[in-house]
C-alpha cells in the first residue's frame, strides 16, 4: 500500500514537471524564479486550507464551507477594524471566529452523526450569508501600513507567506505521517467502526480536525486579507472547489483511507502552475476553469479506475 | 407558514402563493431530477452550471426557432450532460461527487468559451409563454413545474426502474446481488435530471428574459438544501419525488416571507443555511429519538 501510494504521487510529480517543460517552451516569461514564487505565493491560502481538507478528506469527510468561512473571517477582521477595534485584536477576533466556524461543523457532524456533506452545505450558506449581512455588501480596504507588508513581504527573492506556508505545511506532513492523531484519520477513513472498536477517540479526533480547518481558513482569510489589503463578503467564493480539486488531485480517495500532505502540494501547485502557465501562453483565462474541470476529471478516473480493477471489492461498487 | 401569514399580511393571498410557485419553478423542476439522483445514493452538483450552459443553447436556439426549437435545444445538451456525468460514475467509478465538480468547473468555462462572456439578448416574446402567459389565470411556468412532477412521480412508483432507484439506493450490493442493474438505474437518474435541467433551461430564460454568463450559478446548492429539507436522506434510499416539490415550495415560502416582512435581501443566505441546517438537525434527533424508543 505504501508503494502504491509513492507510486501515485511519482506520476502526479512527473506529470507536474511535463507541465513545466511544456509551458516553459510556450512562453518565455513562465520559466523564472519570480514567477515561481509568485505562483507560489498566489497559491498559499489554497495551500493552507488544502492542508485541513486532506485531512478531513482522509476521514471519509468533506467541508464545502472553507470558501465561505474565509469570506466571514476575512469581513470580521476587516469591519471591527474599521468600527475602531485595534487591528492586532481584529486579527484575534478573526482566528477566533474561524475556530468557531469549525467546531460549529465539528459537532453538527459528531453530535448529530450527520454527513459532513450536507452539514457543510449548510454552513457554506450560513457563514457567505453572515459575511453578506455584517458586510452590507461593501467592502474595507483601507489598513494600516504594517498589515499590507504582512503579505506582501520578501525575505530576499522569496515571498514571507511561503516559508510559513512551508512550515505549517512540513509540521501537517509530520502530524499525519508520525503522530497517533495522523494514523487515526487513515482508521476512521478505512474503516469507521473498525476505528472505534479498536479505541480510535472518534468523536474527539474528528472534533480537533474540523476545528483545526476553521483555524487554517482563518490564517488563511488572514494572509488572503493582507495580500489583497481589502476584505470583502465574496473574498471566498467558490474557494472550496479549489482546494477540494487540489486535494483529490492530488491522490486523495474522496471514500477515505487515503492520501498525503506530499500528494496534496503536488495537487496545489499543479493547479497553480496549470493555470498561470495558460495565463502566460496567451491562452484566454476563459480557459482556465474548463481545463481544470477536465484535469480533475480526468486524473481521478485514471486514479480510480486502476484502484477498483486492482481491489476485490470492485464488482460490487460498480 | 403560520408565524408568516399572520405577521405578514399578504403572505395568504392567492396571488401571493402563485407568485411564490412562480418564482421557486426552476428550483423544482430541477430538485426533482436531483431528488431522483439523490435516492439511488449519488449526488450531482453539477445542476448550476448545466443549467447556464442549456439556457445558452436553448436561448440562442429561441432566437431562430421559437420555443418549440428551444426545448429540443435545452433538453438535447441537459441530457448529453447528464449521460456524460451518469457514463463517468457508473463505468467510469469516479465518485459522483468529483465528476460532477469537475462538470461545474468545466461547463462554467465551456460557457464563457461559447459566449465570449457575453450575455444573450433579443429573445424574442414567443418563446417566452412560459412565464409571460396565464392559463385560468395561473403561470404557465407552475403548470410546468406540476406536469414535471406527475411525470416523476409517474416514474418513481409506477415503473421498475423507479422501484431500482430506491432498491439501489438503500442497500447496492443486495439491490446488485438480487440482479437489479445498478449501473444502469444510476445512469438514467443522471440522464433524467439532465432532461430536467434542461426543461428548466427554458423556464429560466423565459422568467429572465436574458440568459447571462452566471445563469445558474449557485442554483446547486438550493437544489440540494431542497432535496435535504424535504425529507429525502443524502445517503440514499428514502424519499420521494414530492420531497424535491415541498423542499422547493419551503424555500420560496421563507424567502418571500423576508420580502413581506421587509428584511433586507442580504438575508437570504442565512436563511437558506439556517433552513438546511435545522432540517437536517430535527431529521437526526428524531431518528435518534425513535432508535432510543424500539
């Protein structure tokens, strides 16, 4: 299983680099490390919510309300900012309303035993509806100078936000392939009950999963705000599909039991790179969508098609 | 509905009630197609944009052929859609939940390649007597929407393959096993909601008068807070086609409510996500209640 997985995420990674080579003869202007790091650095809010969402995605779960999370934490910091609250405390504020956000989910999905699905459907409406109410549909987009560098800083050639991008995304990798917490996502995605039957915390650990996505929305929001220096109530907008894309392309089943952190940047920065590389060959950004609808369509049917050949089980599931 | 028609005077006039079943047309006649998708254990989120993108055709259809031509237009590319979705999932095996957002990744593009981003216009009056026209002083568009129903209905109880839906729905290896063929059970629920769709497609431009490059945005997600609020279960099974019908009727009973009582627009999300989330509550601790009771 193991060899598999490498496997998968070998072929994503060669894939990734075709990719490269391919836009690179395209367009001149592609292949420089400015615009590396700009790829990079316009993907790090898809990057950190990816993060989460693999995880929930390794339970067997989903959470459509990323997009709409981000919307609400980002006006809540923008407006109590704007209504006279100092800035760091907004920022506070925020990280607390995505912590909300999440275990809101979390015991909807835990407490009631709903499917994440149609919980996070109805938050995805909830929380873009609270952000349109509280926002009145206008937007704030004059902040302090401080917090405008905050995503907008180099550290030499490299943006800030991908080095703490690239810690928060090493520390993810370790907690799902080192620690008692990771290996109980991959238990609860194979196998529910077999996870509880064997004392796998399942109420507690899917609890700190979803609460732990509302906190990388909210980062996210955060860096999102900064970047952009406005906050508006659609900063989220159809986000969710992004990093739900990225993941699965990542290698990611959407039943649970598998998937990785390495798999998931892959899934990210090919998106990123697939989309800015169009961008730079002049290809209509029309385009974009149409493409990335088919890559995922695609790459998950190759995906499955070899897994359910491969698996026992498969006459039945088809 | 009680709370609304005594604070909101109005609200309990019969022009009221049509112009709720008017308004809430398309978000039933596809719940229904959804609902049925929805039984057999799958899901397609997908409706939104494969509504955009039938409405384009079947407007620029309305343009040179009349309503006639548009419906042929409308439900010629729904049903292509919904078999491609339907052949994905069942030979394919890609979950139902990844094709379909790939689908509503792709059809989005794939309309704004069509159009070049820009909105249709000039349809002409005649195609649009779905919502322009009464009959005994009801909208056309509410006959649609209930002769889409009986149609269903029709399906879903009188036909095998409505008793395969709900047989694969509730239990696939047994349904597989007893020799029900689920591969194609599920594909026709596809194939079906695409016919739907775009049946919809049509209503909707006749309603709009213009078919924009946003045409149907979002709509999946009501589709599917529909299905949810009227009682059909997300895993499959349970349910009826007049759970697509009530589900739709409540949220466009809620969101006129807001009107008359003069909240302001903004709300709606709330409402709607409030809605869902109160259903599928009051859905889990009656089945907890009644599993504690046996």
């Amino acid at each position: 299983m193991q060899r598999f997985q490498l496997g998968r995420e070998l072929v994503l990674a060669i894939l990734l680099i075709v990719v490269l080579v391919v836009f690179s003869l395209l367009s001149a202007s592609f292949l420089s490390v400015e615009n590396f790091f700009n790829v990079g650095r316009l993907s790090v809010e898809t990057g950190l919510i990816a993060l989460g969402m693999t995880g929930v995605i390794l339970t067997g779960g989903i959470d459509l309300s990323v997009g709409s999370l981000l919307s609400l934490v980002a006006v809540v910091v923008g407006f109590s900012y704007q209504d006279g609250l100092a800035l760091g405390l907004a920022i506070l504020l925020g990280l607390a309303v995505g912590l909300a956000g999440g275990l809101f989910n979390a015991l909807f999905v835990t407490r009631l035993g709903l499917h994440p699905l149609v919980v996070t459907l109805g938050t995805l409406s909830l929380y873009s509806g609270i952000a349109l109410v509280l926002s009145g549909g206008s937007g704030v987009s004059s902040f302090p100078h401080w917090f405008v560098y905050l995503g907008q800083w180099y550290l030499g050639p490299v943006p800030a936000q991908l080095i703490f991008f690239a810690v928060i995304a090493a520390l993810a990798w370790i907690v799902l392939a080192r620690t008692p917490f990771g290996r109980y996502l991959y238990a609860i995605g194979d196998n529910v009950e077999a996870a509880r039957f064997s004392g796998v915390p399942v109420r507690r650990v899917l609890i700190a999963l979803y609460t732990a996505v509302g906190l990388l929305v909210a980062i996210a929001a955060i860096i999102y705000t900064s970047r952009v220096s406005s906050a508006r109530a659609d900063a989220g907008f159809g986000l969710e599909l992004d990093v739900i894309a990225a993941v699965v392309l990542g290698g990611a089943s959407i039943y649970g039991g598998v998937g990785s952190i390495p798999g998931t940047l892959l899934g990210v920065f090919f998106i990123a790179f697939v989309g800015n590389g169009l961008l730079l060959a002049g290809v209509e950004s029309t385009w974009r969508q149409f493409v990335i609808g088919l890559i995922l369509i695609v790459a998950v049917f190759v995906n499955e098609f070899f897994r359910a050949g491969a698996s026992p089980t498969a006459a039945t599931s088809g | 509905l009680v709370f609304l028609s005594l604070t909101a005077s109005g609200f309990l006039t019969a022009a009221n009630v049509g112009s709720i079943l008017t308004s809430i047309a398309v978000l039933g006649i596809v719940a229904l197609g959804v609902n049925m998708v929805v039984l057999t254990g799958e899901i397609d989120i997908s409706v939104g944009s494969a509504l955009g993108l039938c409405a384009v055709a079947s407007g620029t259809a309305a343009k040179s052929g009349g309503l006639a031509f548009a419906l042929v237009a409308g439900i010629g590319v729904g049903v292509l859609v919904g078999s491609v979705n339907g052949f994905l999932v069942t030979f394919g095996r890609v979950p139902s939940i990844i094709v379909t957002l790939g689908m509503l990744y792709a059809l989005q593009g794939l309309i704004l390649i069509v159009t070049g981003g820009n909105t249709i216009t000039g349809l002409p009056q005649g195609a649009r007597t779905f919502a322009l026209s009464d009959v005994v002083s009801i909208n056309v568009s509410i006959f649609v929407l209930a002769g889409a129903f009986v149609v269903v209905a029709l399906l879903a109880r009188s036909t095998t393959w409505g008793r395969d839906v709900y047989a694969v729905g509730g239990n696939r290896r047994a349904a597989v096993y007893a020799g029900v063929p689920s591969r194609r059970t599920r594909w026709l629920a596809f194939v079906l909601t695409g016919a739907l769709v775009g049946l919809a497609s049509v209503v909707f431009f006749d309603r709009v008068g213009v078919v924009p490059t946003n045409a149907g945005q979002g709509l999946e997600l009501q589709v599917i807070a529909a299905v949810v609020i009227g009682g059909t279960s997300i895993a499959g099974g349970r349910g009826s086609p007049l759970a697509a019908v009530i589900g739709a009727v409540l949220i466009g009973v809620f969101l006129n409510g807001l009107v008359l009582l003069n909240v302001p627009g903004v709300w709606q999300n709330v409402v709607v996500g409030g809605l869902i989330l109160l259903a599928i509550a009051t859905d889990a601790l009656r089945r907890q209640l009644v599993a504690e009771g046996t």
